[in-house]
C-alpha cells in the first residue's frame, strides 16, 4: 500500500483543521469593555432609559466589570415612577445604584449579553417600584457590536497599507479572570 496516497490529503485535511482552530483571539481589558458598553447601550446623552415619556426612568454614569464569567454594569437609576397625568408625572422620584448583569455569547459579529437581571439595587424601596414596574422593562438581551469597534480601530493603526474588515464571525466569548475573550474568524481586505 502506497502511504503517500492517502498521508498527503490527510495532512492537508488536518492542515485545514489546525489553521480553523486556531482562530483569531481579541481580548479585552476591562476597559474596553467598558467602552463598547457606553458605545452600545449609553448613547442616549450618556444615558440609557427603561422608560420614557412624562414618568420616565433611566440609568447613567456606568461603571464596568467582569465578575463571575458576567458583564457587570454598576449605574445610577433616575427617573420617576408613577401614572401619566397629561405632561406630568403623579408618582415618586426615583435615584439609587443599581448593578446589572449578563452572561456574553456570540451572535454573528455581535456580543450579546443574555440572562440580563438586576443584582442589586441600592434602595430597598426603589427595589419594590423596580420590581414591580421596571423589571418588565429591562431588555431580554443587550447586543454590543464588536465588527463596528474593530472597524473604528483601522483607521488609526498606521501604515501604507489601508485595511477593511468585510467579515467577522464571533465563535466563542469568554470572561477569562478579569478580561472578556472573543474568539472569532474574519476577512480582512488591505488596499
């Protein structure tokens, strides 16, 4: 039996395995994942509202972390909570901390941050009026666009050669200690 039949397409096969596994890694701090957080979520002069209109809510001044393989968001709920009389607002004012959190997956090119819930809120009564009327609020999901980082990022790097990013497909997300790992394949196209 001649090896070198069937040795020279498996080595290629295998080839082909090795080099898809390996994969492209981006990692990254704290920081960063911070930043894609108010990029994602906070865009609305800074804030992000549950509920909006005369009896409105929102959170602001976020603070970032990775606890627990979760996306921590520590922010500051304000608003007022109550029945919509006209333009007013018959109800209770509401500022407290609150902490919220979701576990990352990957969604094509985005990071998703499922099993969103409320770990804390720093007022036991505004916990009752969180509970009771802006929990139903919270989104099932919050979805941060990495493909739109990383193409913000390019036209920065220097160098001749002008690089565009036609594709990213995120494999796999990790909170690895206190850094969130993304492991994705993509198509890069220099010019």
């Amino acid at each position: 039996m001649d090896v070198r039949r069937w040795l020279l397409p498996l080595m290629a096969v295998l080839a082909g395995v090795s080099a898809r596994a390996l994969g492209a890694e981006i990692v990254l701090e704290p920081s960063a994942v911070h930043k894609l957080v108010v990029e994602g979520l906070f865009k609305d002069g800074g804030r992000y509202y549950l509920q909006k209109g005369s009896c409105s809510a929102y959170l602001q001044n976020p603070k970032t972390t990775l606890d627990g393989g979760r996306v921590v968001i520590r922010s500051q709920l304000r608003g007022r909570l109550g029945a919509p009389i006209g333009r007013d607002c018959f109800g209770v004012d509401l500022a407290t901390w609150t902490v919220v959190s979701g576990l990352p997956g990957a969604q094509g090119s985005i990071v998703r941050l499922d099993d969103i819930r409320i770990d804390d809120v720093g007022d036991p009564n505004a916990r009752l009026l969180v509970d009771a009327g802006l929990l139903p609020s919270l989104p099932g999901a919050i979805e941060l666009d990495v493909m739109q980082s990383v193409r913000a990022m390019l036209p920065g790097m220097s160098g001749q050669i002008q690089a565009q990013v036609q594709a990213l497909d995120i494999e796999a997300v990790r909170v690895e200690g206190n850094r969130l790992s993304i492991h994705f394949d993509f198509r890069l196209v220099g010019r």
